[in-house]
C-alpha cells in the first residue's frame, strides 16, 4: 500500500517544535509504503508487524532513511482503567457493606428478643462488634492474601482510637467541660483496662515466628472473645457493667422524639427501642429505618420476615467483603504498594468511616460511655475473633509481609493513651482528642515515608 506522505502528513501526522513527526498506524497496518520528503518519489518501505504502532520521521533531514518505528504501549492504559475501575468499586462497596451491617445487626437484634435471647447478649453482638470487618478479613483469607487482612485489622484497631475516638472527644458539645456526667464511668474504665490487656498479649505475638505458637495463640484468641462475650454478658446482667450501646441511646432530652435525628447511631441499643411488638421485646428498626411507627404497625412484621432481612444483610455483607478485599488487593498490586500499607492505611480509613461518624455524634451529645465502650468493644472484637481467625489460617505465614514492628508500637501506644484518657479530668478531653487526631497524621505520614518507604 502506497502513499503520498504530504497527504498523510496533514491528515495523520503530530508535528513537535522540533520537527519531528509522529505518525500513528492504526489497528492492523502491517506495511507502510511511504514517501519521506526531499527523496523525489522514491518510495521506502518499512516492515510493521505489530499494531498500535507509530513512524517517527525527522523533517529537517534532507536524507532521512525508513521511518523509525516505536511500539506504543497499550498496557499502561490499561493498567490505568483497571485503578480506576478498582477504585469505584472499592467506594461504591463500601456502602453496600454499611447497609448489610445495618440490617443484620438490626434484625439480629429483633430475632433474638423474639427468641428470648437475653439483652445483654444482644447489646455485645450488635454494638460492640465488627461483623463488617470480620467479612473483610475472611475474604482476604479466603483470596490468599492475610497480609490485607493483618494490616486491615490493626489499621482498623488504631483508627478507631486515634482517629474515632480522637474525634468524639474534640465534638464534645460546648459548656459541659466540668459536669460530672461528661466523665468517664466505672464500666467505661473496665472496657479499656481489658482492651489494653488483649493488646499487650496480641501486638507481640504478632510480630513472633512459629507455626505452632500462631496456632495455639489463635485458638487462645477466639476462645478469648467466647469467654468475653460470655463474662460481660453476665457482668451486664448482675449491674457492674452497662452495655456497649451506640449513640441512639437518646437521654431524657431526646426520649419524646422518634425521629431519624434522635436515632443516628450505626447500631441501636436494644434497650432503646422506639417500637414494641406484642411480646414486649424492642424493635431496632423501627425509629431508623422506617420513621414513625406505632406499636400496631411492628406488630404485623413476622419473625419470618426479620429472618429474610437477617440472611439478606448477611449476604450483602460477605458480597461487599468480597469486592472490597478483591479490589483492594487489585489496586495494591496495580500500584505496586504493600498490601499491609494498603490495609492499614486505605483499608483501615475506609471500613472505620461509620466509626467515626457515631464518635462524632456520642461526644455531641455527652455520651462519653458509649464512645468508650464501643471503642473498646470493636476494637476487642478485631484483636480476638478477627486476628484468632488470621492466625489459625496463615500460622505465621505471609506472602505479602506482616506488620512491622513500629505499627504494633503505635497500636499499644494509642490503646494506652485510650485507657489513660479514662481517668482524665473531663476539663481536658479536648486537647488529649487533638492530639490522637495529630498523632494519627503523624502516623500516617510516617508509614508512608519511614516505616514502607514509598
């Protein structure tokens, strides 16, 4: 195939300041009879056998040879698209994530109370755990990448403190710096002993070689969280610890509204409820998810109906675990970042956002107790069951890297400087909020530039 080269030239070509002229092929051109200028006519050929490829022609030569021809590079649009596409996914998950915790810890709570399961168990499963975070981790492991996982769990766990918690304390509402109910009380105190006790045992196992040491402490860890779950449970019953509820847990200035903005909390206190049905048991769904309702309206919803709702928030969850582990491990990879940075760090941010939004509304209000308990609750529920789980799986084995030893630093740090704030004057709760919010951003910044060099 012949062709005049000022004719293509000025239709074709890229023409640079320096006079150089590229000239793109398009999708299966393999032979190009060119006329290069000052050459009289004579044609050369030049030999392409490869598409998406270009001629590069030099104008001011008055004797150029054949065109040179340069491979363009096909992948790294791709590689591009495939970021891009990762990433809206990872975003867009994250919702649906949020929306099947929502209805499973909600209509867990309203099957348990059907079935006479006691108040106390309830209020542990629903608001003091991380099923969403626990979808993640097993998703990761189940994909054959615990790096994720690990990082996702400590990132999580210091998040949640220095990023969470950290935030309820600067949103305390104004004016109440020296009321005595915006200290912290006697259970809050016992939750972040116990956390702090759980993070001294896990944060150096972590980092210790053997199979057979990752395997008895994971087995240890999840038989931990049953025991947990058990002697708080019955703590709660016998009055020396109140349970770990969310923010909706309206004070008596909020008790006469039933409305969407008295009910923000991520998760409800089954103690709390607006509606009753007519065995007495609380509705958790009511007062959020579907506004206004009488007593007669959560009458007519059957257990059947609550157990269609539990198994499809469920599903949503490991769905949206799925995705987000899939494509959190595509955009590592794609990148070229650690997974363990990603995790701790994207991840973490990501999955602890809902977090963060409740500190903010429990330090607003004053719930200074819920914002603790629920810390130290999510934050026990990642270092047992989720971090057990991590272990008895990969037994120490890692493909992607653990976590180095200044995260776990930083993790024993920030739950030290939580269980502290404990006993803190409530006068300064502010500045110690203040600080854990620079310190994560210290922290962070660190990560990236010392501790993964990236």
């Amino acid at each position: 195939m012949s062709f005049d080269l000022a004719e293509w030239l000025s239709r074709e070509a890229i023409v640079s300041d320096s006079g150089a002229v590229t000239i793109c092929l398009p999708l299966g051109f393999s032979q190009a009879w060119l006329t290069p200028p000052g050459h009289c006519g004579k044609h050369h050929n030049a030999q392409t056998h490869e598409p998406n490829c270009r001629l590069d022609y030099d104008l001011p030569a008055k004797h150029s040879t054949s065109p040179t021809v340069t491979q363009k590079n096909p992948g790294a649009m791709g590689a591009t698209g495939n970021v891009a596409f990762n990433a809206a996914a990872f975003i867009s998950t994250l919702f649906l994530l949020e929306f099947g915790a929502d209805k499973f810890v909600d209509h867990t709570a309203i099957v348990a109370r059907r079935t006479r399961i006691p108040d106390s168990i309830i209020a542990l499963l629903t608001a003091g755990a991380e099923w969403e975070e626990l979808a993640v981790v097993v998703w990761s492991l189940a994909q054959g990448r615990p790096s994720l996982a690990v990082g996702n769990i400590v990132g999580s766990a210091i998040s949640n403190i220095l990023g969470a918690f950290s935030l309820g304390l600067i949103f305390r509402r104004a004016g109440d710096d020296d009321d005595e109910t915006q200290r912290f009380d006697r259970s809050s105190r016992m939750y972040a002993t116990l956390l702090l006790a759980v993070t001294t045992f896990v944060a150096p196992i972590m980092h210790l070689p053997g199979l057979l040491v990752w395997r008895v402490c994971g087995a240890v860890l999840v038989a931990a969280f049953v025991v947990y779950l058990c002697s708080i449970g019955w703590a709660i019953r016998k009055g020396v610890l109140s349970a770990p509820e969310s923010d909706s847990d309206d004070d008596d200035s909020d008790s006469d509204s039933n409305s969407d903005d008295d009910n923000d909390g991520r998760r409800l206190p089954p103690s709390s409820r607006a509606g009753v049905d007519h065995n007495g048991e609380t509705d958790p769904l009511i007062s959020r998810e579907y506004g206004h309702h009488s007593p007669a309206a959560s009458q007519r919803r059957s257990l059947g109906y609550h157990l269609l709702y539990l198994v499809f928030g469920f599903l949503a969850m490991l769905l949206a675990g799925y995705v987000l582990s899939r494509s959190a491990a595509n955009i590592a990879d794609a990148l070229g970042t650690s997974e363990v940075l990603f995790g701790v760090v994207f991840l973490a941010i990501a999955t602890t956002l809902p977090e963060k939004f409740v500190a903010v509304l429990s330090g607003h209000r004053g719930h200074l107790g819920i914002l603790a308990a629920n810390t130290a609750g999510s934050n026990i529920f990642l270092l047992t069951l989720c971090m057990g789980a991590v272990m008895l799986d990969t037994s120490g084995q890692f493909n992607g890297g653990n976590v180095a030893v200044p995260e776990l630093l930083v993790l024993w740090l920030s739950t030290a400087s939580f269980t502290l704030t404990m006993w803190i004057d409530g006068r300064f709760h502010r500045w110690v909020g203040a600080t854990m919010l620079l310190g994560y951003v210290v922290f962070m910044v660190v990560e990236f530039t010392i501790v993964r060099h990236v």
